[in-house]
C-alpha cells in the first residue's frame, strides 16, 4: 500500500517497506555495503529519493550510510563509521521506558541474524522534539551467507499517532454525549448508533444498526429525508432542522437535527453523521408562553372593550366570549340581573359557542345551594367542586 503526505508525495508504509527492505538486502548481496550505496549511482540516487528514512550498520552496528530523510528525522547528522546502531538521539519505548541503543530492533536484528517487524519506539531529537516509529531492520548477508550489515528503514508514524488520538478523543465524545449521534450512508443505512440515540429511540445498538433510518421518521415525514441526502450530497451541512421524529414504543418526540456530510480522504462523500437533541421541553415551554401571551392580549382587549364601549349588553357579550375562549370551554354563558326603570328587576344572559336557540329549553339557573356563592358575589363555581 501507499500512501501521501500532504504535498502529494508517495509514502512508504507496510508491506511496501518491508518489500523495499528485502529487496535491498537482496541486492546489496555479496557486496560491500560501501560499494552498494555509494558506488551505483542510480541505487544511491534511488535510496536518497527514498521520503522514508534509511540507513544501514555494519556487522557489529556501526552506522556506514544514511539517507538526507534519515538525517532529517534524526534532526541531527551521525558520524558515519563512528556512532552505532543508528542516528537516534535517546529512544524509548512506547510506555516511555528508555531503550537502549544496543536493544533496540536494529540491535536484535544484527545479533539474530532476522528481521524484525512489528515493533515501535518513541526517538527524541536533540532539540528536545520526539516523534514515534517503526522500524523495519533486516539483516544483510554476502553471497556466502554471512552476515555482514542490516538495514533499517524508519517510518515516522506520528501523524497516524495524531489521527488515533483524535478518534478515540471523539469516540469518548460519542460515547458520552446525552444526545443521539448516528452515521448511515447515502442510502439511508444506519451505520453507527450511540448511548443517546438508545436513550432517545429506545433502540438498542444490535437491533437498528443496519436498518433503514426510516424506521425513526413517521411516515408522513419521508419527504424530509430526500430533502436531507440531497443537500448532503451537494456537501451541504444541516443544522438546526426542527421536526419530528418517532421512537421504538411509537411515540413522537420533537427533536432539533444537526447532519453533516461524512467524506473519505479524497473528498468523496460516503455517508451523513446526524446530531439529535430532543427539544420536547423547549417546545412545552414555548406553547406554554404563547398562551399566556395570548391569554394576556385577550384581557388587554377586554380591558380596551370596557373603557371604550358604554353599551352594557356589547361589554358583556365581548366579556363572555373572550372568557369563554381563555377557558378552553366549547361554549359559555354569563347570567345577571337588570333593573327597569319602574325599578323591578329581571334577568338577562349572553351566551358565547352556541346558539340562543340551542340554549333557550334550558332553565335559568336559580339561587340554589349550588348557585347561591355566585349570586351573592361571594366565589367562583367549578364543575370539579360541585
């Protein structure tokens, strides 16, 4: 495999260095290593193109060449014929144990007689800098079969370092985060599933992973979904989208989404990552606030009828209806008494929701038990207190 650095240029990494390793060692076979690397002028022009750091020991781990990569990784330059078993200026292992020169891969490699793969260290530059890598050191025999050298490759892997930092640190993020996160491709396959999202949903990770997303729209709100993909595939990112969504049990709840596009390395657009937070409190309050604003604007128009209209029998139409309205009630009717000019008094009534017709069979009420506190202006009768 090969990879690029951020100019473009080809990196070398796993298999692709082990084969460089043991071609080299192939062909540097049965020659001096001082011939192999400085002689052939299109093998050292070769070696020294390498973006990878390389150089090489003699049989008791005297470094005899290095490439300009090599040097600038080391961030110094090693005597060649005098510093041994490579260029580093300390190493330590990954855990930070220091490991000494003589122990390290190159080491092993030159006292077995056999690769070593798979290991990492940590080197830290004479500048204080410190940077993790792999070697890849491979012994180097002459056409008899004895051991006469090794070469090293080095692979500096910090920015892979950097980038598993970075997952795990959004992994945990993920992971804990009281809101539902979830990936699903373009086609709308759930692809990843959180402790929020089964929080929120009711879902468990192993029974919506691999479903349609569609399982948590209702279906009268399918529409939102192409609306989504669309501006996610021309890159767009969706924030703040308001809606509703419905959980395992059936129920609705009101969310507030957040989806963006998620690429690969090239750019290409693979799949969406959706943020939900449920916002159902938010929306309790805001109705609770639009109906006292309105229950408030009804009385302010209350109050404007009353000091603007002297007729009696309009004030208390107005009065009623908006009564009735604040309530809730289907319909309402205000009963109270007038008196004539002879002095006698009689009983009126507006009515509000309903017809006069429709209420004209019923009688009026009297000052019963029940009646009696709201004639008298004494209290309020509710059906609950009857």
């Amino acid at each position: 495999m090969i990879a690029e650095d951020e100019s473009g240029r080809s990196l070398p990494t796993g298999k692709t260095v082990e084969s460089v390793a043991e071609f080299a060692s192939r062909a540097i076979g049965g020659m001096s290593l001082q011939a192999a690397f400085m002689d052939d002028e299109c093998f050292r022009r070769i070696v020294e193109a390498l973006p990878a750091a390389l150089y090489t020991t003699d049989v008791e781990g005297r470094i005899t060449y290095f490439n300009e990569a090599a040097a600038t990784l080391w961030g110094r330059r090693p005597r060649v014929g005098v510093d041994w078993w490579g260029g580093s200026w300390q190493l330590f292992w990954p855990d930070g144990t220091p490991l000494a020169h003589d122990e390290c891969p190159m080491g092993q490699a030159l006292k077995t007689g056999k690769p070593v793969r798979g290991a990492e260290a940590v080197a830290k530059r004479p500048d204080g800098s410190t940077y993790p890598f792999i070697p890849y050191p491979t012994p180097l025999f002459d056409a008899d079969g004895t051991l006469i050298g090794a070469l090293n490759f080095l692979v500096d892997i910090s920015d892979r370092k950097r980038d598993e930092g970075a997952a795990q640190r959004l992994a945990a993020i993920v992971t804990s985060s009281d809101d539902a996160i979830i990936s699903k491709t373009l086609q709308g396959v759930i692809t990843s599933w959180n402790a929020g999202a089964k929080r929120l949903f009711g879902y468990d990770e192993d029974e919506i992973v691999g479903r349609s997303i569609l399982t948590l729209i209702p279906e009268d709100r399918h529409a939102e979904e192409r609306e989504i993909i669309s501006r996610i595939r021309a890159g767009e990112r969706v924030e703040h989208y308001e809606t509703v969504r419905k959980r395992k049990d059936g129920s609705l709840v009101d969310l507030s989404l957040t989806v963006s596009p998620i690429k690969r390395s090239d750019g290409t657009i693979v799949g969406a990552s959706k943020i939900a937070r449920d916002i159902t409190d938010r929306k309790r309050a805001e109705a609770t606030l639009a109906r006292q604003a309105h229950r408030l604007e009804e009385l302010n128009r209350a109050a404007r009828i009353v000091s603007a209209d002297l007729d009696l029998e309009r004030i208390v139409q107005s009065v009623t209806d908006i009564a009735t309205e604040l309530s809730g009630a289907r319909f309402g009717a205000f009963f109270y008494n007038v008196a004539d000019p002879a002095g006698e008094s009689y009983l009126l009534y507006t009515l509000s929701g309903a017809p006069r017709e429709a209420f004209e069979r019923f009688g009026m009420p009297r000052n019963t038990q029940v009646f009696e506190p709201t004639f008298r202006g004494e209290g309020i009768i509710r059906s609950d207190d009857i």
